[in-house]
C-alpha cells in the first residue's frame, strides 16, 4: 500500500514595514474621520512600504523566519509560491525574484488571484506535497497594496496597507496540514475591484495621457458590491469546506477570515453562529493587506497562542477576480488516527454528525433568507438615495 502524505505547517514569519499611516494622517488627507473609518470597516491604522522597498525584499523578510523555524535553509526548498498582485515588475512574476534572493534552486511561482491568492497558494502547494512529488515549499503572501492606491480617493486610500507574511509546508505521514480546501472564481465581477490600466486592454505607452488623466493605475473598487459579495461568499464557502472534510464549526478552534472589513467578519460568525472570540482580528493594526491577510492572521495568532499544534483551524478569504478560497488546516499532527466512518457509525459519532449537519442546514435557510432580505433593503435604501441626488 502506498504510504499517504501530509503537507505539516513547520514554519512561519511575518513582516510589516515601519512606517505607520493612522487615521489622524487620513483625516488630514482626505474628507474622512477615525469615526467612519473605524466604524464603517474596524481599520485604526495600517504599514506602508518604505521608499524603494519592493515585494520581493519583503518576501524575503517574511521567509527568512518561517525557514528558520522549519529547520531549512533556502537550498532545501523544492518550490516556492508567493501570492501577489503588486509585484516588482509586471513580467517576470515576483516569485523567482524572491527565489534569487534568497539563493534558493528550485522553481518558483506567483499567484495573481487577489486577496485569495494565497489560500490558493495553500493549496496548490498542499497538493504538490500530498502527490509525493515534493517535500518542503515556501508560501509567502505579500502586497504592497500603497503603490496602487490613489491617496485623493478616501472610498480606498483608508482600507489598503502593506505586508509580508510566509508559511513552510514539509511532508509527513502523520495527518497534519490541509484536510479539505475550496477554490471559487466568478469573473463577472472582475471589473468591481480592479487596476483598469497596464494590461493588455489599456497599455501604458498608448494610452498614458488618458490613464493618467482618468488615474486608471490605480485600484479601482466598487466598495458596496463587493460589501454584498463579501457577506455572502464569506460564510457560504466555510460551510461549504466544512461540508467537504465531514466538520461542523464547532470541530474548529480559529477561524481566519481574509480581514477586509469588521462588519463583513461580525456577519460570518453570526452566520456561523460562532462567537465572535473564535474568530481572529488584527485589521485594526494592519488595514486589507489582500493576498498577506490571512497568512499574517495566522502568523499572530500563533504568536498570540491563539492556536496551537493540535488545533484545527479555518481560513478563508475573498476579493478581486472576484475570487473566494476557504481551507481548514490541521496545526501540528492530529491526536490520534480519526474514526473509521464504520467505526463512527457504530459509536454514534456520524449519526450525531449528520443529525447536527441536518439541523444546521435548517438554521442555514432562514439566515439566508434574512441576510438576503437585508442586503436587498440595503440596496433599495442605496438607490432611492441615489434618485433623489439625481434629481436635485
Ligand atoms: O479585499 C478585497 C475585498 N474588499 C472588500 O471586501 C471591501 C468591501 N466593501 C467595504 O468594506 C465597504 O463597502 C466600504 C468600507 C468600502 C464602504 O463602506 P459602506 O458602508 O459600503 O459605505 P458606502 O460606500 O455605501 O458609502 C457611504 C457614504 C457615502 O457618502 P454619501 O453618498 O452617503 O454621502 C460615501 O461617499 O460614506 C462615504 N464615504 C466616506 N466617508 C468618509 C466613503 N468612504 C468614506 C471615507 N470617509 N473614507
């Protein structure tokens, strides 16, 4: 029989750069207040790159830590992915940048999947792991979200900050790492947060007055659509992952959303029906720092003894595409060989699981429901008010 594989979480590190923007420096920017600011999306301050500071020399610096903590050095590494959609240059993709600087050997790959990226990146690198064909791969998640963004724009300019954070994933037997994942694209909203310039739609050098005079370089978001997106993909695709590795929320120690907004996340764990302590925070300090969100989230919650080897955690995240990705990831290496499904049915473990998963697929319809409900008088409310400043 062959032997099966686990791709083990045995490293992490983070970085952030040291300059800080804080709502105080926003409100002297733009028409804006801490007040909005915070209680619209829960964001007190975020980290801007320094001058000359690029993705990849974050990369690095995020790396460098997590490879220590592995026991590793660069030359160990059979791949490296780093989720990213600043990256230094537009071709070659950033990741075999950070491959020379770190003088590592093996291949390496960026993934341009938004703030999803490196969920993504989790999982592609989980199933390199799980197929036998590698041992040790670096996952790194960098932004620096500040070189796209239009510092005239306050429906932007107060949401976005920069940051590094990586995770090395090592082959094991035990069952430890990624249990289940979900990918999910729908590329109808593409044009809901976007850079409308530089590709091959609007290239630079044939259209550099225009995209200059209509600041098409820069991030452009339609914030309450993805709001609606957000809230509803958020909690959907956790069940849904859930569903796929046999879990219920409560088998789930941490959940680690993609930290977009406060009030996108109170609205996942009410779906959940999570308490709210169960889920981790850290956007106050950092801002949407996209494709490094969530692997930052989880570098301090470790840090914080949040989780811990044994734990189960969940990630998702969403954002431009418009993409979503969910994973639940055994820290360390689960306790004891799980129940055989025949097992579980005779000690009552799957009855009691299916009883459960029934009951909550009740309470699912009815929040659905009321969250559907919620967001169409939201968007009522949003157009009447937008007919009467027409008609003014
Ligand atoms: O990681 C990628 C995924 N991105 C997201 O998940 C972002 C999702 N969207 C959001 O988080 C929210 O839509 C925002 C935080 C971007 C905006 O919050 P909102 O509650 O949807 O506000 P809104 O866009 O409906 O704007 C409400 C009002 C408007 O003014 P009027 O028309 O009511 O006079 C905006 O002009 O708030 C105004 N506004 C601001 N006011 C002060 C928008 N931005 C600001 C601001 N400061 N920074």
């Amino acid at each position: 029989m062959t032997e099966r594989r686990f791709a083990k979480i045995t490293g992490w590190g983070k970085y952030v750069p040291a300059k800080v923007l804080t709502n105080a420096d926003l409100e002297k920017m733009v028409d804006t207040s801490d007040e909005w600011i915070t209680s619209r999306t829960g964001i007190k301050e975020r980290h801007i790159r320094a001058e000359g500071e690029n993705s990849s020399d974050m990369s690095v610096k995020s790396a460098m830590p997590a490879l220590e903590m592995a026991g590793l050095t660069p030359q160990d590494l059979d791949l490296i992915i780093v989720a990213c959609s600043s990256p230094d240059y537009l071709v070659p993709g950033v990741a075999t940048i950070v491959q020379d600087k770190l003088g590592a050997k093996c291949g390496a790959f960026q993934i341009a999947a938004g703030c999803a990226g490196w969920v993504y990146a989790l999982a592609t690198a989980s199933q390199f792991i799980q197929s036998g064909s590698m041992r040790n791969i670096l996952v790194i998640g960098t932004e620096i979200i500040s070189m796209g963004i239009d510092y005239t724009d306050r429906t932007t300019c107060v949401l976005f900050g920069d940051a590094s954070a990586s995770v090395v994933l090592q082959a094991t037997d035990k069952p430890a790492g990624v249990l289940a994942y979900e990918l999910g694209s729908d590329g109808s909203g593409a044009k809901s947060l976007y850079v409308p310039a530089a590709g091959t739609v609007l290239p630079v050098a044939a259209n550099i007055d225009k995209i200059i005079e209509n600041k098409l370089s820069y991030l452009h978001m339609d914030g309450p659509e993805v709001f609606k997106f957000a809230t509803r993909v958020l909690s959907s695709s956790m069940k849904r992952v859930l569903d796929k590795a046999g879990l219920l929320a409560d088998d789930i120690q941490l959940f680690i959303p993609h930290q977009a907004n406060y009030r996108i996340i109170e609205t996942a764990a009410r779906m959940m029906r999570q308490p709210m302590d169960k889920f981790m925070v850290n956007i106050q300090k950092y801002g949407n720092t996209s494709a490094a969100s969530v692997p930052l989230a989880l570098v301090e919650a470790f840090e914080e003894g949040r989780c811990k080897a044994g734990d189960k955690v969940l990630m998702c995240a969403f954002g431009a595409g418009l993409t979503w990705a969910s994973a639940i990831v055994q820290l360390g290496e689960a306790k004891a060989e799980e129940e055989s499904v025949a097992e579980s049915w005779i000690s009552g473990g799957r009855a009691m699981y299916m009883a459960k998963r029934a009951m909550n697929r009740v309470q699912d319809s009815v929040q659905n429901f009321m969250l559907n409900w919620k967001i169409r008088q939201v968007e009522a409310a949003r157009r009447r008010k937008q007919e009467r400043q027409s008609s003014n």
